[in-house]
C-alpha cells in the first residue's frame, strides 16, 4: 500500500494494468469496495471505459459515517487472525454485524452452494495481518471517497446492479446515485443481500446482454441461458475487488 494512497490513484493503478495487457478499452465489472475505484476510472480515463457493471456498489450517503467503530479498534479487530478465528468459529454472527456484508437478511431462500458462498465469504476475513491494511484503506478511505464524487461526471454506460435488502450499501441511496448519473440505470434484486444470495436469472440476464451490447466480442453462450456472465475477447475486462 503506497503512501497517501486515494482510490483516485487506484483507478490510475487499473488504467496502468490495461496498459500493460494491452487493453485499449474495457467493459469495467466492480463489485463493493471496488465501486469507488471504478467510478474513478470512469471519471479520470472515460476513454478506456466501454460501459460500467456495479454490482452491490458502494454508493453516496451519510450511511458511510455512521455505525463505525474508532479505527484502532477496527485494526485490532481485524489484524489479528487468532482473534478473527475464535469469532468466525464461535461468533460468526458477531463478525456478520461488524462488517454487515456477511449479514444474511431475513427471508432470503438460499439455494444449493449459497451455504458455502457464505462460509467462504466468512472464512476470507481470515488472513487478517496480511489484508488489515487493505481492509482499513477500504473502510476509512475508500468508502467514505464516494460520497466526494461528481456522478453527473460518471458519462459511460452504466449499469447498476442492486438488492433491495442489502445490508450494507442501502438500495435506496443506489437508486439516489443512479438518478444522479447521466448514462445510467439500475436492476433491482427484490432478496438476495450484499452476497446476491438465491437465484437471479432475469437480472443476470440483464446484465449479461448489457455487457454484449458493450462488448467488441461476443460473450460465451452460457451468458445467453442466464449463467453469470462471461466475458471473452482481447478487449474485455473485469475489475472487481471486495
């Protein structure tokens, strides 16, 4: 983690990546955290952005100065793995609150793998010492940038792919950024959570043919019978971090 890091330069970081794959454009896949680096990139280097896919985004609003704990607690939390291990092995629920993503809302019918989506999601926060600087950036730097950006700036394609009982980001402050953003619209999941928990196939169909028509390559076939999308091709590319 350089000094002073910004998600501005983060999405400075992503443009140097497509250089270094070759990438004149992309279409550009953020989902959470990632969101507010991904803006950037759409903002700073709108040229390399082909269109834009938020999926459970960080979004704008006051929700990201409330509820959270002073940092040192959060990095004596999260920093420490023996510490981290006790509370996903006996208190997962307590973890699921701090970080609220990991909250599975009331009333979302899991599916086959869902259970496992959620144990793997948990198990991730695990490797604290090596991730807490990351995850503090995320939390107290990155989070709260959203709230600093022009949406009306935000002038590719954009697609925003939203749950109405997320946990964390609330769905009403997406819709708020959406209305706010010239080139954008939203896809609503009616219960799913942070994690899009369930099955989704008129969504991810959406989402799939948004990516198609944006696309200089045709995405694989399994895109087009509602699987998740796949991009493929020289200039298609996912950026995604969380």
């Amino acid at each position: 983690m350089p000094e002073h890091a910004t998600p501005e330069l983060q999405a400075d970081v992503l443009a140097g990546l497509m250089d270094a794959l070759e990438l004149e454009d992309a279409v550009v896949v953020a989902a959470s955290a990632g969101s507010t680096s991904a803006l950037h990139l759409a903002i700073h280097h709108a040229e390399r952005v082909r269109a834009l896919v938020l999926v459970s985004a960080n979004v704008p609003g006051p929700h990201q100065s409330k509820g959270m704990p002073p940092k040192p607690a959060f990095k004596a939390v999260f920093g420490s793995d023996p510490l981290l291990w006790t509370m996903i092995t006996y208190f997962p629920d307590v973890i699921a609150r701090l970080s609220q993503v990991l909250v599975v809302p009331e009333g979302v019918r899991l599916v086959p793998g869902d259970e496992e989506k959620v144990s793997r999601a948990m198990r991730n926060v695990l490797l604290g010492r090596a991730r807490v600087v990351g995850e503090v950036f995320d939390a107290y730097i990155s989070n709260p940038n959203v709230n600093r950006i022009d949406m009306s700036r935000v002038a590719v394609p954009t697609l925003v792919m939203h749950a109405r009982d997320d946990p964390g980001p609330p769905y009403a402050s997406a819709i708020e950024m959406v209305h706010r953003m010239p080139e954008a619209r939203l896809v609503t999941v009616e219960s799913g959570g942070h994690m899009m928990l369930g099955t989704h196939p008129d969504a991810i169909g959406e989402v799939a043919r948004f990516i198609e028509a944006h696309s200089a390559s045709p995405l694989t076939r399994s895109s087009a019978r509602g699987d998740p999308p796949v991009a493929s091709g020289r200039y298609d590319a996912v950026a995604q971090r969380s």
